[in-house]
C-alpha cells in the first residue's frame, strides 16, 4: 500500500511544521517522517499524505504561501 | 508579600508556565529543527505553538514572521542595527528606553542620524512633530508603545499612518504593553513589533521576539548573527528565509513553552479584562497618591489610557530611601531611581534623582494598592 502517499519537501523544518498545523486543521491525514533517504541527503523532516488529498494539499501550501521544494510520490 | 514591579518582570506567573518548563525538561528535551526523530519533532511543533499563539495575540498572518529572541533589547538592536545604515535618518521621542538609546548613540557614531523628538514633561507626544523631523533619508521611525517610567502610552496608531505615508518603516517596542493593552500589527499600522516574554506575556525571562511585519524586505534587514539553524545544512551561507535567517544556534525552547503558556494564559482571560483590572488598579492607585500631600506625581492624566505603572516622589526624601523603607518595613517591592531611561527622566523633570514606581499585574488587586498607600502615607509623615 506504499504506493498510496507522497511527501512534501520544504526548505525548513518549521515550515514543515507549519503545514502539519494547517493540515491538521483541515482534518488531512497526514504525518511528518524523516525525509526518505534516496530523495534529499538533507537529515530533516518532510510532510506525509495520502495522495488523493494532493489537491487539498497544495491549496493549504498556496494559501498561506509556504514554499516547498518538491512533492515526491513514494 | 506585595510585589509592584512588574513592569521589571512580572510576578508570579501562571502555574501552567513553570509546568510547561518543567514539561519540556523531562519529558521533551530535544532540539527543534535539527533531527527526524520525534522528540525533535515535539520540540518543533512546541516552538511551532509559541509561535502560533503570538500570532494570535498580535493578529500576525504567518507565524513564521515571528523571530524569537532573548528578550526585547536584543529584538530592538536586531531591528534598529539590522536596518539603519550610516547616512540613514532614524526618528525616536524623549520617552525611549536604553534599549532603545543605547544601540541609536552607538549607530550614531558610525554615521546614522539619530532624531530625537521631544515629547512634552507630562510624556505626550505630538504625531505632527514627528511628521515635521521626516528627510528624504529618513528610513525608521521607532516609539516605544507604553512608557516604563510613568505609564503613559505614545500615539503609534498615527505614527504608523505618517510612516505609511512616505514609505518609512515603523519599529514599536511593546515591552510594556504586549499582553495588557491591545495590539494588533496591522490595524496599528507596525511593520516590527518588538515584544518580550517576561513581563505582561507572563512567560520566564530569555524569552522575546521580533515580529518582521509585510512591509519589511528580509534583504535589507541582516541577521545579528548567524549560524547553525537545522536548515540548508549543506551551505555555509546563512538561509535567507523566515524565521531561520535570523535565529540561528539552539533557541530557548525551555523559555518558550513556557512563555506559550503565558500568551495562552493572557488569550483565555481576553487582553481587554486584564486591561480593564489593570486600569481599576491604577487609578485607584492614582488617586489615593494624589490625596497625599507630600507626594508628587509624574506623567499625565490617568483618565487617559496608561498602563499600571506610576512613578512618583516624596517630599525630601531620596527614592532610594522609599524603595529601602517599603522592602524592609512594608513588604513591598518595587523599583527606584532612573529605571534605564534617562531620557524619560529628563522629559518629565526628574534627572537625575530619579523616581519610586510602582507596576502592576492582573495577579495585583486593589486591597494591595490600599495597602501600599497606607505605607507611603506613614513613610511620608516619618521625618
């Protein structure tokens, strides 16, 4: 079922943080993981979702203009 | 045990405050920002929390535009340094607090042109001198909201709305009225708000911030300081967004949860009521000082809006004696002498002898002032 989710990159853990608040919030179901090794070399944090919420997702990041630096299917 | 020195540090705090801090030591401890795993990201979210509730409180958008410092002075030199060039003009009043003055005079020597605007002996000030003191390189203009000498409150609704209108930007040091008077950084026109935690947020000391309004380009303000902050590990250059750019090193998360408790404290029972509470105690207090003889009172008229602070002297006698004599003999404690503001004393006449204050919290009531008022009124018989 892996195939399900994706994950938003940002630049910083607090914006991160931020978007799990907002997500939240909008009752998403979401988690933050540690960034998935083959995708960022970065030791930080990144936001789970499940894919059909994608939309929702990145209305919340336009929204409150958080910037991100990819969405990655996993 | 009466304590009126709030406008110092208030105390006591909310029991949730220490609670939180205590919270955080054992059962959280990590770094926020730094690592994935979950106590990291706890500490996050709580730093994350603070932030939220600030934004709350001061009707910020983007809690992410709020910076955490150690306290106000370090947000006001972050502010006034990170901002000022030399051959900029920056505009201030008589009224402002060494962590105000100090960083201008030292800003002065390396080429800013400091303006300082005289604010009346009873601590008014007039928005059209300001207007009058604005060059074509006029870049700030920076007022200290409430006044920690004798209360008053300076007008900086339509000193922001001059400042909006020739593009300047307008730097407010709320150390005495964050928590117990209403602000909000738009409506009051601020482009930075700087705010500390220890006072009436109720929070622990080494904690405050800087709130870096829309107005502010992140490129012409430069950090104090620079470092590590979790994020673009693999640069050596400083990140240029917010809030990293400008907190750098491991912050005061201990501080901090406890000063979201504190702004939690102040949001449940509404800015308004404490305000309100305040405003019962000070003009009670106000005027029973007045029906003593030997008293004689500093700042304008308390039907005005003030904060609880209220600076007074007795009749040949030193401050330093009062605030002895009110310790010892009466259990009161409270601040004397220049409260880091010489230039407040020079507006309302009182350099360099200085002053008594006396400074209020929600947790003061009205039996205190009365009581308080019986010890002046016998340390002032006392020969």
């Amino acid at each position: 079922m892996k195939d399900n989710y994706s994950v938003v990159i940002f630049y910083s853990t607090s914006a991160a943080i931020r978007a799990e608040s907002l997500a939240q919030k909008a009752n998403l179901k979401i988690k933050l993981i540690p960034i998935p090794r083959h995708l960022s070399s970065d030791c930080g944090i990144c936001l789970q979702f499940n894919n059909e919420d994608k939309q929702s997702i990145k209305e919340i990041l336009k929204k409150n203009k958080i910037e991100y630096e990819n969405i990655y299917k996993i | 045990m009466i304590y009126f020195d709030n406008a110092a540090t208030s105390y006591p705090k909310p029991k949730e405050v220490g609670q939180a801090m205590m919270y955080f030591l054992e059962k959280v401890g990590a770094t926020p920002g730094r690592s994935g795993h979950r106590l990291s990201i706890e500490a996050g979210r709580i730093l994350y929390q603070a932030r939220e509730s600030l934004a709350e409180l001061f009707n910020v958008d983007d809690p992410l535009r709020i910076i955490f410092t150690l306290n106000v002075t370090e947000a006001l030199n972050l502010a006034l340094k990170g901002l000022l060039r030399p051959g900029d003009q920056v505009i201030t009043s008589s009224m402002e607090h060494n962590s105000v003055m100090r960083p201008l005079r030292e800003l002065e020597k390396k080429g800013v042109e400091v303006k300082v605007v005289s604010c009346s002996p009873k601590g008014f000030l007039e928005p059209q001198d300001i207007e009058k003191s604005i060059r074509k390189n006029t870049r700030l203009i920076v007022l200290n909201h409430g006044s920690n000498v004798i209360g008053t409150l300076l007008p900086i609704i339509e000193v922001g709305k001059i400042a909006r209108k020739y593009n300047i930007l307008f730097l407010v040091d709320t150390a005495q009225t964050a928590g117990c008077y209403s602000l909000d950084i738009r409506k009051d026109n601020i482009d930075l708000l700087a705010f500390t935690g220890h006072k009436a947020l109720y929070g622990p000391p080494g904690t405050g911030g800087l709130i870096i309004g829309e107005r502010v380009d992140t490129k012409k303000l430069t950090p104090l300081k620079e470092g590590g902050t979790g994020s673009h590990s693999e640069f050596e250059e400083q990140p240029d967004f917010l809030p990293d750019i400008y907190e750098s090193g491991t912050p005061n998360i201990v501080g901090l949860n406890g000063l979201k408790e504190g702004v939690r404290f102040v949001l449940a029972e509404g800015v308004d009521k404490i305000h309100q509470h305040e405003k019962n105690l000070i003009i009670r207090l106000i005027e029973r000082l007045k029906e003593i003889p030997e008293v004689t009172l500093y700042g304008g008229d308390y039907r005005k809006e003030q904060v609880a602070v209220v600076s007074f002297n007795l009749k040949d006698k030193w401050p330093s004696e009062v605030g002895m004599r009110l310790d010892e003999e009466y259990d009161i404690m409270c601040r004397v002498g220049l409260h880091c503001s010489p230039a407040t004393h020079k507006t309302i006449g009182t350099f360099p002898r200085g002053t008594v204050r006396f400074s209020m919290s929600w947790f003061n009531t009205l039996k205190e002032v009365d009581q308080a008022i019986m010890a002046i009124r016998e340390i002032a018989k006392s020969v």
